[in-house]
C-alpha cells in the first residue's frame, strides 16, 4: 500500500488512463523495494528485516522533515555495487513510469551518488545510465531525457567535472542540468559559472529551490544560475516581488505534492500551496520527485490534485500541457508532445 488510503482499482484506473508528463524524477529516489531485497541477496548485504522499509521508504508515523526524508538517500546509495545494478535500476525506473501512463519523462540522475561506493567514474556512470535508458524507452515505448544533477554541499570542481562529461553527451539524451540538496545551509552562488557553461553548451537549466529555503532562493535561481524552471518552489508566494519576478519570466515550476508533505514543507497535502500557485498565473506542473521513497506514483498525485486540491478538470488540464510545454525538448518536438497529449486528455478527463 503507498502513502495513500487505498483507492478502489476501477476509480484509480480512471486516473492512470490519463496521459502523463513527469519533469522532476530522481532515479535514486525511483528503486523498487524488491529489487532492494535482491540486490542485498546478491551482495551479501546484511539488512535489518524489521525496519528496512523506514530506512529507504517514508512511512506514516515518522518525522516529517527534509532531514530524515534525505536520510533515505544515504542508505540507497549502500545499494549501487555494480554497473549491473545502476542499469537495473535506471530501466525500471523508466518501465514504472512507462506503467502509469508516462509519455514524457525527464529523469534526472546524480552521478556523484551512483559512482561514490564503488569508486565507479562519472563518465562511466552516466554511459551506464544512458544506455539503459535509451534501451527501456524503445522496450516501455516512452520518450524518455535525462537531467544529470549535482548537490549543493558538494564541492563546485567536482559540479565542474560533471557538467563537462554531461555536455559531451548531449547528443545522446542529456538535455538539462540541475542544483540539488540542502538548501537551507547551502548557498547555489558557488556554482554561477558551472550553471553558465552548462548553458553555453546548450544544456537545459532547473534549480531545487524554495522548497526547504525562502522565496530569494528562487530568485537567485533565476537570476544567477539563469534555471528555466524551478524544482518545487512552493515559497514563492511568501514573497510578492519573487511571484511576479517568476510569473513575468514564464518559469515553470517543478511541483511535487506528495514530498512536500514529507519533508515538512506543507503540514497536510490539503494545505499544499499548489491551487494557489495556479491562481497567481505561475506556469505550474506535478510530478514525482521520488516515487520509490514516498511510496507514491504519478497517478496518486494526479489524484490528490483533482480530487484533495480540488483543482478543476479544465484547469488540471492546462497544468499537464504545462509539462509538456515547459520540457526540455527542442520546439518541434515540444509542440509535438503538446498536440499529441491535449486531443487524449480531453478523452480521458471527461470521465473524471
């Protein structure tokens, strides 16, 4: 059972029928609990049997803070042993999403986390990612682009390395760059001039900001790092001259209900800032963040919006074709996913 009461299936697969556009998933936050179990089978981990699931899922009776939810992450990374592994994983991330109805996916991924246990190189770790991603598209049929991301706390030579190997492999399904991490103690200012190669060579920008930190976080963002889009960014209504700053430039927002939830940036999913931010002309869309670690799903969070959020159909609409329009594609494709999806949502939705 996920995050979620459960739902009965005919009422939930009117949700799944409905077309989907995922901007903003981590793939370390995307494994399988099963595949866990395995890989610790394989590799001889000893893993604790009563409570491995609170050390890699979130559950319902534990803290709810950006501390503990990046906890998980640290156990996860115990688990990338071999290129066997990082492949597994990066092609049923892709096929879960291909499940639920995914047309679109922008998957981001850290080498730094994928290569640290075993000392794997970056460019290895991405050419094991990028493969396995290319393979899972063409097998789940879903269109699929990777973002390669970097953690604030870690050091800006080693953003610098990652963004070199990331635009030597642009024709190959690299289309964006992006900031994560803990914001709250780390400023994104160090890495101005990385997020400025990475543009100068035709990468994509998206920056994890206002989520755990303030609104002038979005704002240096856009400003400093120039991010087309914003991860989260759920605190830009706390700020007048930050919302109309990010509604006059058109960035489009990465929103994610559920983990905002988890990490404490909201107190309860119907408390979440979402409809609001729709109200105040913000380019908003919804997505995953971490699947694997929230327990949740795309549909679950289509769900929540249309039915906890109360966000109407014509509106909820609108809010998918964002993501369509806000991807990282070229235009041509851009506007090819966007007319392909808006003649099948009109079907689907009329039945919500």
């Amino acid at each position: 059972m996920g995050w979620y009461p459960r739902i009965p299936t005919g009422e939930l697969s009117l949700y799944r029928a409905i077309p989907k556009v995922d901007l903003h998933r981590h793939l370390e936050g995307s494994l399988r609990l099963e595949t866990l179990l395995d890989i610790a089978r394989q590799h001889g981990l000893t893993i604790p049997q009563t409570h491995f699931h609170s050390l890699v899922q979130m559950q319902q009776d534990e803290p709810l803070t950006f501390t503990n939810f990046l906890s998980k992450f640290q156990t996860l990374r115990m688990f990338y042993r071999s290129p066997e592994v990082i492949r597994r994983i990066t092609r049923e991330a892709i096929a879960d999403a291909a499940a639920e109805n995914v047309r679109y996916l922008e998957l981001r991924f850290t080498p730094v986390a994928l290569s640290r246990l075993q000392g794997f190189s970056y460019d290895e770790v991405m050419d094991w990612v990028i493969q396995s991603a290319e393979e899972a598209s063409r097998e789940y049929n879903i269109k699929t682009r990777l973002i390669v991301s970097v953690n604030r706390h870690e050091p800006v030579d080693l953003a610098e390395q990652i963004v070199e190997y990331a635009i030597q492999r642009r024709e190959r399904g690299i289309v964006g760059f992006d900031l994560a991490g803990n914001e709250v103690e780390f400023s994104a200012l160090p890495f101005e001039g990385v997020f400025r190669e990475a543009k100068k060579h035709g990468l994509q920008l998206t920056v994890h900001a206002g989520e755990w930190g303030g609104a002038e976080n979005i704002l240096e963002a856009i400003e400093f790092l120039g991010a087309e889009r914003i991860g989260h960014g759920v605190k830009v209504l706390q700020t007048p001259r930050v919302l109309q700053a990010a509604r006059e430039r058109g960035i489009a927002f990465e929103v994610c209900i559920t983990s905002n939830h988890q990490t404490g940036v909201v107190g309860a999913v119907r408390q979440h800032p979402l409809p609001q931010m729709v109200r105040e002309g913000l380019k908003v869309t919804i997505n995953t963040d971490d699947p694997g670690i929230s327990r949740i799903t795309l549909t679950d969070e289509y769900r929540v919006a249309l039915e906890e959020l109360g966000m109407p159909v014509a509106v909820f609409k609108d809010v998918v074709l964002n993501a369509a329009r806000a991807s990282f594609l070229p235009p041509e494709e851009r506007q090819s996913l966007v007319e392909t999806l808006e003649p099948e949502l009109n079907r689907t939705l009329q039945f919500l």
